[in-house]
C-alpha cells in the first residue's frame, strides 16, 4: 500500500508540472492575449454549477447520517462546548473585509508564478496559477491565516496557500509584466488534483492544520442560496486539539494527548432528531447538511466555528440564527484508526 501511494503521488505530480508546461508554453504565444484571456476567465466566489470537488465516494462527499456514534462522543463533544453555538464564520463584510474564506476560479490559460514557502518541506512546489490581485483571507492588509484558494476549472486542480503575500514586481511601472509580478511568499501551499481521491503524505500539513483541503469544506452562496444543495461534509474549528489526526486528516497540531481531545479530521453531525424548521431557508440549507454529511475538524481557532466563503449576497441576519445551534446538538461519528506520530 505505501508503493501504492508513492506511485500515486508521483502520478499527481507529473500530471501538475504537464499542466504548468502547457501553461508556460501557453504564455509565450502573446503576454497582452494571456491577460485579455486570464481576465475573461476568471472570477472570485463563481459558480461551480454544482460541480463536486473529489469522486462522489470520497469522504467529503459521503453521506454519514446513519453511520455509528462514536463511543467517545459525549466527553468530545463536552470539550469543544456543549453550550456553546455554532458560528458562522462568514458571510458579507467584517472589519471593512469580506467576511469568510474567499477563493477564485481561473482557467487553465491562467499563467503560474513562482511560489516559496516558509514550510517547504511540507509544501507541493510551485509555480502555482495565483492572479496578482487574487483574493486573500482578511483583505490585503489581513494579519490574520491570510488564506488564497484557486480553482483551475479545466484542469480541476485546486490550489491553497496559507499566509499568502503577493511579492512586487522588480520591472518598472511603464513596462508590463507577462506573468502579473514575481509570485507569492506563503507559509504553506498545497496542491489537489479534484478528480481523485488522493491525500496528502502521512505527517503532511496542507494550507490548514490537518491536512485537509479547505476549499471543498465551505459554505458557498451558490450551493446554499443558489442551488438549495450542499451535498459534501463542511469545515470547522475547535480551540484544543489532539496530539492526533483520523482519515482524511494527514496532520495533527497540537501536544495534547487527552483522548478527550478532538483529533484533527474528527466528523460529527447534527443529530438527526434536531428540528431545522423554524429556520430560515439558506439555513435550513445548510443544518440538513450537517445531519447527512458531518463537518470536520480542520484547524485550531475558535470552537464551532463554520467556515464558508464570502459574498455580498448573504444575510448576516439570517446566518445568524445558526447560534441557536449549540454544542450538544452534535454527535461524533466512529472514527477509525488515529495516527498519534508524524
């Protein structure tokens, strides 16, 4: 089985650099027709159509909601907070920013820059297809986990990075750059071929702690309000974490070895017997989610907070209610073997 993976990986890979060759080659045929391209074919927070990232037996998109209760359910549920709501952590402007995870979609004409990374030895390599004035988690001036996500919709690869800065173009204003400045700095990067259900490397750390892909665990405006349809697991995050990650999860951040803990890539759900009805409809949306497909554990940060994407569409009003959702409202699902060594 590690073969097995070993060759995966590097299968993945050689399908990554054949996509940013025919990109390059793609950028030599006229720099001023590229940026005429980039810029008709990529939009921040698009409608994917509801186009699911990963296979539909992937984790992310399984339904759950008859799986067994986890036996340790109870006491994890009890340190994250029984009383305290689940949070949205999203939604339309916080702080003068958007509110939430933004992300962007490009297409495969999108020309890639150079990335370096603080963590490279965690971190797939670059180049990456990140536009200059790609949006970043918080706004330009955030300093907070400064969070960029790419779609590569022909390619379907999706590209995150964690603590993102744009570096400035070294070229003088009165000459145009052909690949929109000289790249990006970042604390960490990842890279995930859609169509597959591969993971990262045991031990691996993703542009979130666990590992995971971030992207694929939003609340996005076009599946909740647009489509009425989440249909894949969601994002969250706790404050105390285990020394120890479950599957999908390939990273733990944390010392802690309570096996009260949560690991990270720990599922639980909405207890089916909730009643969603007195919610609003996009929410209502949304808690059904929850009852089929679970969220996971992803990151440290705040207990029960939800991530999605922003967009000026939302109702911060109607988001709001989830608060009424409380921590014994959810249950663990079983979960399998746990990984307490990197």
């Amino acid at each position: 089985m590690p073969e097995q993976r070993s060759r995966d990986r590097r299968t993945f890979l050689k399908r990554v650099a054949a996509v940013a060759t025919g990109a390059a080659l793609a950028g030599r045929e006229g720099a001023g027709a590229v940026r005429r391209a980039r810029a008709s074919t990529r939009q921040a927070g698009a409608d994917l159509g509801g186009r699911l990232p990963f296979p539909a037996d992937n984790p992310w998109n399984t339904d759950i909601s008859s799986e067994p209760v986890d036996p340790l359910s109870d006491a994890l549920i009890a340190s994250i907070g029984l009383d305290r709501g689940l949070h949205p952590d999203f939604g339309t402007v916080s702080d003068g920013a958007p509110n939430g995870i933004p992300y962007v979609v490009v297409g495969g004409d999108q020309l890639k820059v150079p990335v370096s990374f603080d963590y490279d030895d965690e971190s797939d390599p670059g180049p990456y297809p990140v536009p200059v004035d790609a949006p970043i988690e918080g706004g330009a001036a955030a300093d907070g986990d400064r969070h960029v996500l790419v779609v590569d919709r022909d390619n379907w690869l999706l590209y995150e990075l964690y603590d993102a800065h744009p570096l400035p173009s070294s070229l003088p204003s009165s000459v145009p750059s052909s690949n929109e400045g000289t790249g990006w700095h970042a604390g960490s990067g990842a890279i995930f071929d859609l169509s597959t259900d591969a993971l990262r490397p045991p031990g691996w750390t993703s542009a979130d702690a666990a590992g995971l892909p971030i992207f694929p665990g939003l609340v996005r405006y076009d599946e909740a309000a647009g489509a009425s349809l989440i249909a894949h697991a969601l994002r969250f995050t706790v404050s105390r974490t285990r020394r120890a990650y479950v599957a999908p999860a390939r990273h733990f951040a944390s010392n802690r070895t309570d096996p009260t803990l949560p690991p990270m890539g720990m599922r639980v759900r909405l207890r089916p017997s909730f009643d969603v009805s007195s919610f609003p409809p996009v929410v209502q949306v949304i808690l059904k989610a929850l009852k089929r497909y679970g969220m996971f554990v992803a990151d440290n940060g705040s207990d029960w907070f939800i991530s999605g994407a922003p967009d000026p569409r939302w109702s911060d009003d109607d988001l709001s209610t989830m608060r009424r959702v409380h921590g014994r409202d959810f249950e663990v699902v079983r979960m399998g073997e746990l990984t307490t060594r990197s």
